[in-house]
C-alpha cells in the first residue's frame, strides 16, 4: 500500500460539505469561505506519551484530536467548517488506520466539519495534528478579554471527569463514565454557538479550570472569585475521588474541554447545562472560597518545557 492507496482508502470519503471547492486529492483544498463572515483558525496537536498513553486505541486518538480542536472554534462561539489533518506513525499498519479513520469520521460527522486535506507521514511516534477552520459574523468572536468586574463565571458540563478517567486508566483501573470523559471530550460547539452577544469572554478547560480561569482573567485585566462548593462535580467522581483528590481533579485537572465563560446571570438564564462558579472582581488573580472562607489553592495547570 503506496502513501496514495493510503489516503484514498483510509481518509478520502468524497463529501460534498459546503464551502468545499476541491477536497482531498490536489496540491492545496480550494475552500470558499461565506463571503463577510469572520474566520477562526485553530490547531493543536497531540503527542503519543504526553497528550495520551502509548497504546491508546486509534479510535480514541483520532476522536479526541478532532474534539479538542472543536472546543477551541466552541471556545471563540465560532462555526466548525473545514479541517486538515497531520498525521505521523511509526507504520503502515491497516487496522491501526481502519480504526483511526473510523474515529475521525465519527467526530467529523457529529459536528458537521469536512477532511479536506492532510499530510501522512512515518516517525518514531504517533503525532497526529489537526487544523480547523471556523466562522462567526463579523467582530462577534468571543474573547479571553472581555470579562468585566461584577460579571459572573460560568462552567458547562461537570468539571474533573477527564483527569479522573486519566488517573483510572493509568492505574488499570476502570470506570465507564469517567474514562470515557478523557477518551471522548464533549466538544461545546452548540453552546459556543450560542455565546456571541452574552458571553463577555470564554475560553475551553484543557489544562485545568483554575488555570484556563487565571489566562481568560489575565486576559481581561481583572480577577476572580471562585466558589468551590459550587463547582459542578458528577456522581461518578464524587463516588471514585474522596477529598482532597476530587477538588485537586476539577481545580487542576485538565482534559475537560468544557467553556469556562464570563456573563450576567441574565443574559445566560436559556443556556442548558452551565453553573455559575463565581464572579469577576477588579484587581488579579483568583481567589478561591469554600462556604465563604478563603482556602489557599497553589496550582498552575500543565505546562509544557518545564
Ligand atoms: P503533496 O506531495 O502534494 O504534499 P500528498 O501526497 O502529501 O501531496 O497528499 C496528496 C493529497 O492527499 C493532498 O490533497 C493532501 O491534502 C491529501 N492528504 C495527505 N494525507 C492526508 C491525510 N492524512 N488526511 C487527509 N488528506 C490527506
Ligand atoms: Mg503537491
């Protein structure tokens, strides 16, 4: 199988989304953006042993690369459009690919975003790589910075799942609920959808809530209140996670891929599922209560290079 048998086989699925003059196939995908519309550009890649560990089914990697890269056009309340895809491996192996495109199709076809390009490639370990293009109207695109003192946070979904299902999987430990959590990140793009015009700032939990909070406040100049008994934690943690694990998985936990967002109350009332945590304040940084005591909370998220 030369590298051409293999994309025809594996990912050229003629579609005929919009937008899309030529797909897969030429030197470059020929797009045609809705003309006046604002585009959003995002890319993020996952590295086999860092982002996931070695031996994750391909399924999974695939879904998930897709997923993570939706929550940041969700995070800009933008429309997912077109994506490319970079994919390094160390083989041709055809099962592999078999289910590697079964689970990119899968979140493709679940949000409604078109393959139209790629680049395949052999090395060391599996490095896949996906870009996305989105729109939104014009200047309606949700900031980091436009959080304002006395509006209140919101969180969707519930916080921590991902990094606990991590921490079962690492342990070869199982938990239906909560693996799945970190396998299949639930990309917000209906509810981004719905934040240009209420959302004064939003940005995705990928590398835990009280760090994804500090960068979206950092960004507006301002600072935060957080009120930990608020924050929304399933049945499912709350039974595997005892104190002080459960609230170091939702404050530093990454891999959420939910919209942490700034609004009033009043403006968000018809948005499903999204809890208010807090509340922005003049002056930086977070400030964490639990029943209105400060607690102390030392944590910085996951960085990379360090
Ligand atoms: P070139 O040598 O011109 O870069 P390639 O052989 O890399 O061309 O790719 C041929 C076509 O297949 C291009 O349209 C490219 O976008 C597409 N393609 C390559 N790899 C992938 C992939 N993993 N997923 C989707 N499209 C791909
Ligand atoms: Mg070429």
């Amino acid at each position: 199988m030369d590298e051409f048998e293999l994309i025809r086989r594996f990912f050229d699925r003629q579609v005929s989304a919009s937008g899309v003059v030529v797909g897969i196939g030429d030197d470059g995908a020929v797009l045609r953006p809705d003309s006046g519309r604002d585009e959003v550009q995002v890319i993020d890649t996952l590295v086999e042993g860092v982002h996931f560990p070695v031996g994750l089914d391909a399924a999974d990697i695939a879904y998930r690369v897709v997923a993570v890269n939706l929550s940041d056009i969700a995070a800009m309340g933008a429309r997912p459009r077109w994506m490319t895809l970079a994919l390094t491996m160390p083989a041709k192996d055809e099962h592999w690919l078999a289910a590697f495109s079964t689970g990119l199709f899968e979140a493709a076809a679940a949000f409604d975003v078109a393959l139209v390009g790629g680049d395949t490639t052999r090395g060391d370990t599996v490095v896949a790589t996906v870009h996305i293009t989105g729109d939104v109207a014009p200047g309606e695109a949700v900031l980091r910075s436009g959080a304002k003192p006395g509006d209140s946070i919101f969180v969707s979904g519930t916080i921590g799942d991902a990094a606990a299902g991590l921490d079962l999987l690492q342990r070869g430990e199982h938990d239906p609920y909560l693996v799945r959590r970190f396998l299949r990140p639930s990309a917000r793009v209906a509810l981004g959808l719905r934040l240009p015009g209420r959302a004064s700032a939003a940005i995705d939990v990928s590398d835990g809530l009280l760090a994804d909070l500090t960068k979206l406040l950092q960004a507006s100049g301002a600072g935060g209140e957080l009120l930990l008994e608020r924050l929304p934690i399933s049945e499912a943690l709350k039974a595997r996670f005892d104190e002080p694990r459960r609230t170091e998985l939702v404050l530093a936990g990454g891999d959420d891929y939910e919209l942490c967002f700034t609004a009033t109350p009043a403006s968000v009332v018809d948005l499903p599922d999204v809890t208010e945590i807090g509340r922005v304040t003049p002056g930086d940084g977070v400030v964490c209560q639990r029943d209105g005591k400060v607690v102390e909370y030392q944590n910085h998220g996951y960085r990379h290079f360090q």
